[in-house]
C-alpha cells in the first residue's frame, strides 16, 4: 500500500477525481470516469501544471486521458513516478 | 489558509465545502453575483466560488452563457427576480472584444481600427444603459482591458496611437470616464491587475485549449481581485486608523533619542516613515480618523510634531490623542467613546508585538493592520490593507475629520485656562550660561539647526562664533533648562555684537530650541541680556527679523519685547529699542546662576 500513497500523480488523480484511495490505477481513465468530462480535463490540465510546474506541448494535451498516459507524458518530462504490484492489484 | 498558498483545485473545493457546512452567522450576507465574460471562467469557478466566501459572504454565483454579455443582461432570469441579484460583473478582453488592434496592419489601420475602437466605446454605453433597463439599481463592475501578455512586434505597436496600446488606453479611459459619472457602475481594473500579477497569471496553452486564460496561480489572483472589489457592497470600511507614534511613524523613540535622534527624512530609512504619513494623511483626506494611541509624554510627542522639520502629519490631523501611559486598550476604548463609534470600526497599528498582542485579546473587533515591526512591513500592511476599502467617496467622508474636530475642540477649550499652573508645576530654573569653549560644541549646533523660534536663521560655524566672542562687548548668552523632569541641557541661543564705540548692540541671532517651545524660556533669556547691556552701558539695542518658510513663530517677538520697527523690506523687519527697557521675567521661570 506504501506504493499507492508515496505515488503523488495517483494521489493527485484519486483526490482530483474523490475517488476511493486505493483505486486501482488502470481504473483511473477518461473512459471508465463518468466525471472526467471537458471541463474536468481543463481544471485537471491546470492542476497538473501546477502541481508538477511543468507546461504541456500541443501533442502531449492529447494523451492525457488515463493514469497510464498522464504517466508515460510525465516521464518524458522527467518526472518517473513507480509503478508498484499493489498499484496494478 | 493552505488552499489559498497551494492554488490546489481539490483542496479549494474542500475548504469551499468546509466554509458552506460553518453556521451561516460566520459567513457573512448572502451576494448573488452574475458574472458575464468574453471568455472562460467555468472551469475555475469553484475558485471564485472560494474567494468571495472569503470576504466573507454567502455566495451565489451564476455564469453567464461564454461570450454574449448583452444577450444575458436584456434575459438574465436573475436580474430582475426575487433572486435579487447583488452585483453583476463583465469581464471582458481584447482576444474577443477588439481583436482588430492585435492586427492592425491586416485590419485596416489606421481608419478602420480606429473605427473599431470607437465602436467599442460606444458598446460601452450602451451595456451600461441595457444594464440600467433590465436591472436598475444592481450594481454594474465594467473590466478595463488588459495589456495581452502575447503579441508580436510590440515595439512597433507602442509607437502608434491607434496601435495596440494606445487603443487600450483609450478604450480604459473611456471605462473610467463612464464609470466615474455613473452611479451604481464601478470599474475592475483588470489593466491594474494584471501589471501586478505579472506574465506568470497567463496559460496560453488552455487559453487555446478552452478559451481559459489563466494558470492556476492567475485563477487564484484573479478571484481574490474580484472578491476585494465586491467586498465593499457587504463589508463597510472601517472608519478609524489608531496608531502607534514611535517606531511607526518616526523610527526611533522621541522620549529617549530626541527630536535629533528620531529618524524622518529623505535619506534611508526615514523616507519610510515619510512615506508612512503620506499615506496616514491621504487616508484622512479619504475620510479615516486618525487617532494617536501612544505611550510617551505628551510633551515629547508634541514636540517631535512641531520640531521634526519633515513631518507630514500635523497635531490637527489627528482626531483624539491618547498620549499616555494607560493600558493602550483603555485608550481606544476611550477614543472610540468620544467618537461615538464601535470597537469594529478600529483598526489600529503599532510596531510593539506586545501592545499588539494586547489589544488582539481585550478588544478583539479592532483589526490588527501589522504583523511585523519592521518599517516597510507596516507600510505593506498599510498598502494591502482591504480595511478602507471603499467604492466611491462621499461628501461626508471627505468632510468627516472636521466634523469631528470641532467636536474635539469644544472639549478641549475646556482644559486650556490650565496652561499657566501646568507651566507653574514644572518648577523650571533658567540657568545663564555665557558662551564659552565649554558650551561651544552645543551652541553652534542649535545655530546651526534651529528652524523655528530663530529670528535670523544665521548658520554660523564654529569658526564665526569664536570671532565674535574675541570681539569687545559682545554678548554671547546660552540658556540652559533645569525643571522637575531634570536638566534639559542648553536650550536657547543669544548673540549680540557690539558697535564700535560700544554704545549700540546688534541681535546678531536669537534661537530657542523647539524642545523648550511656549515655555517662556526666550523672556528670561532676553531679561539677562538686557541686564548684561545695562551694565555695559549700552544706550540703544537693534534686532532684525528674517522671516524663512518656518519661523513664522518669532514674527512678533520684538514686538512684544517693545522694541520699535524702523523699517521692512522683503519678509525682513529692522527694530530698535532705545532706551533700554526693564526685564520681566515669566513668573514660572526662576533665573538661577
């Protein structure tokens, strides 16, 4: 469980998104989440921002419709965040 | 206090919920605010939401459709309902409203941006009167427009009045002009805002994304500006400033350093506190009682008002003063008594954590101003503060001092035939000194500084004066204070010279230090120089008066010695006395040797 809390992108989703906190990552996607709306992606583009005080390329706001591509995004920036067993259940 | 450091949209959303579940009498009045926009304020309206709960109020904040402003004002469901609408508010920017001026050479510049831009003003006008049809008398908050952060070739924009900058300048001093002469509208000065919240309020990305320019740090800074302008519909402002004297508006402490050791100037750090009372005055103008609570004597105090040559504030500006040594509590107390006000209506600042602290847990509705005692802190606190908030300016407010000075006067009639016995209970003694190496260093730097009671204001070196003490029958006389308090050391000056058959004596200077100010110490003074000519056989005495920008004090002394003018030319008198008459001494000064 250490995983989940030490992991501050999954944190900031699950608290974003009041979701339980151990959801499990792979369930956290635009498609699974009902209130990842428009307007959810716009206030979480800026959270994301904030938070990791990074600015997002044009491609990239694309690709940030699940933990997973939000995760891979991220990395490229150079901020890794591991992936633990627990994470994946 | 954390969801306002981090901008954390989810932590501001949970102190929005903790705010809402608080008992409804924390929370201040409800304020139903419409806000109508040329772009995006959805995603960040639980952020704004935040903000004015802060003020505090009960919000209820309805978005108006993006981008159609006067569509909303002529059907708004709130405006002219029972909702009972509190304030609307247009914010408005270039990108939708005048795009014309980011192009202007693909828009037909000159002429055709020009036209655009009289259209804009137009548009304007005739917001404000859709406004005022549709729901008079709901207060209307009309945005200037903001310099974009980005534009290309913003050097060759500056140069062109009907380039981009010039054309915002015109269209946000047509905002103020109607704003000024309408009642019920104001102006949020975004232009303001946005040269202080600087380039890092601005997200281009999600301004393209979804028409939402603003970081999250912006979003925060730009629902904070907007609560501090509505504030004043719910909050009033607070009326009364009562402040500290030492280590707030003059460094240092006038009891113990003196009129020479406070620091108030031009020079670091004095021009702080100079800065301090340009501020304090210009809140009076703006109708905010100033009241000292101070811990000195007043002697001190009031001397520092009249001597200090760069003191902005003035003994008048000041409605009550408690210049004592009470419990600062009691003397707001007692301040906010005589001005028939309430404890809520004080704000109060002083550079002591103690006295602070003090009045926080005895009277807890005055607010605190300062946290700090550092100079330029106070100033901050005195610059940010959101106490004298207001939206426009009455008759009343800019006339509030007086009205409340001529109550004050009355009272203190009362106490002035008491003047002759408190000058009796000093038990002062004139000490006759003649100036002499001893004593030098002293005289000639109440020569060389004295402003006020100096009737020639001549600044003699060190130098000069020994000349004329070399010089026969010269009469050189300082004075020196003792009274109940202790010896107040050398406080007045005379200097006389001789002609040279040593039957006529010229006043060379004449000077009274303005500690020892309406003490009568320059009749004893004067009495012992008339002896000293007497016994030198002097026949006829000549004094002159210059007059300076501040020693209108000494104007009539001769006048009143009996001395005769001879003549006057240019702010200067030229007396005579002859023969020489009998001194009086004051009866309250003993003349010591």
């Amino acid at each position: 469980m250490s995983a989940v809390k030490d992991n501050p992108l999954h944190r900031l989703l699950v608290e974003f998104f009041e979701l339980p906190a151990n959801t499990r990552s792979e369930d956290i996607s635009q498609q699974l989440l009902a209130k990842w709306d428009s307007l959810a992606m716009v206030q979480l583009i800026t959270e994301l921002e904030r938070r990791f005080s990074i600015e997002f390329d044009v491609d990239e706001i694309n690709r940030l419709r699940s933990y997973a591509e939000i995760r891979e995004v991220l990395s490229r920036k150079g901020l890794v965040f591991e992936d633990s067993a627990t994470l994946r259940g | 206090m954390k969801a306002i450091e981090s901008g954390s949209l989810p932590q501001i959303r949970r102190a929005l919920q903790l705010i809402r579940e608080l008992d409804s009498q924390y929370r201040g009045r409800p304020m139903h605010v419409e806000l109508l926009s040329t772009f995006n304020l959805e995603p960040f309206l639980p952020v704004l939401e935040f903000a004015l709960s802060c003020i505090p109020s009960q919000v209820d904040m309805r978005v108006g459709p993006l981008n159609d402003i006067e569509g909303q004002i002529t059907q708004s469901r709130f405006a002219n309902s029972s909702y009972g609408l509190d304030a609307r508010v247009v914010v408005w920017r270039l990108e939708e409203a005048l795009p014309e001026v980011l192009y202007p050479f693909t828009c037909g510049f000159p002429e055709k941006v020009v036209t655009r831009v009289d259209q804009l003003l137009e548009r304007v006008e005739r917001l404000v009167s859709l406004h005022q049809r549709f729901s008079a008398g709901v207060p209307l908050f009309i945005s200037t427009f903001s310099i974009p952060v980005y534009s290309a070739n913003s050097i060759l924009a500056a140069q062109q009045s009907a380039g981009l900058f010039g054309s915002i300048a015109l269209v946000n001093r047509h905002i103020y002009d109607v704003a000024s002469r309408t009642d019920g509208v104001y102006v949020l000065d975004l232009a303001f805002w946005a040269a202080l919240a600087g380039k890092d309020y601005a997200d281009v990305t999600l301004d393209f994304l979804a028409r939402q320019p603003l970081s999250a740090h912006g979003q925060l800074e730009f629902a904070f500006f907007l609560a501090r302008n509505l504030r004043p519909l719910v909050v009033p402002r607070r009326k009364v400033l009562a402040l500290d004297l030492d280590n707030t508006i003059w460094g240092g402490i006038i009891g113990e350093d003196g009129v020479d050791g406070v620091v108030l100037g031009h020079d670091f750090p004095g021009n702080i506190y100079l800065r301090i009372q340009r501020e304090l005055l210009e809140l009076r103008h703006q109708g905010v009682l100033l009241v000292i609570i101070s811990k000195n004597n007043e002697a001190d105090a009031r001397q520092a008002f009249e001597c200090l040559p760069d003191m902005i504030l003035k003994w008048e500006d000041f409605v009550v003063r408690k210049i004592n040594w009470n419990h600062k509590y009691e003397n707001l107390r007692a301040a906010a008594r005589e001005l028939g006000l309430g404890l809520d209506s004080f704000v109060f600042i002083d550079d002591s954590h103690y006295e602070c602290e003090q009045m926080r847990q005895f009277l807890p509705e005055v607010l605190i101003l300062n946290e700090s005692s550092d100079a330029l802190q106070l100033l901050r606190a005195i610059w940010e503060t959101d106490a004298f908030d207001s939206l426009a300016l009455s008759d009343e407010d800019r006339r509030r001092h007086q009205d409340y000075t001529v109550r004050e006067a009355r009272s203190v009639q009362a106490h002035h035939g008491d003047l002759q016995s408190f000058l009796q209970s000093l038990e002062m003694e004139a000490i006759i000194e003649r100036v002499e190496f001893s004593n030098l260093e002293r005289v000639v730097t109440l020569v060389g500084k004295t402003n006020q009671f100096n009737l020639t204001t001549r600044r003699h070196s060190r130098t000069q004066v020994q000349a004329m003490l070399e010089s026969p029958g010269t009469i050189a006389l300082a004075l020196r204070l003792r009274d109940k308090f202790g010896d107040q050391g050398i406080v007045a000056v005379l200097l006389a010279l001789c002609d040279s058959d040593q039957s006529t004596l010229k006043v060379d200077s004449f000077l009274v230090s303005c500690r020892a100010l309406g003490r009568g110490v320059e009749d004893a003074l004067w009495a012992a120089t008339l002896e000293r000519a007497r016994q030198q056989k002097v026949r006829r005495l000549e004094a002159e008066y210059i007059a300076t920008a501040k020693n209108a004090i000494g104007a009539e002394l001769y006048d009143r010695l009996g001395f005769q003018r001879i003549r006057q030319d240019n702010g200067s008198i030229y007396y005579c006395l002859e023969p020489i008459a009998v001194p009086i001494i004051p009866s309250w000064i003993r003349l010591g040797q």
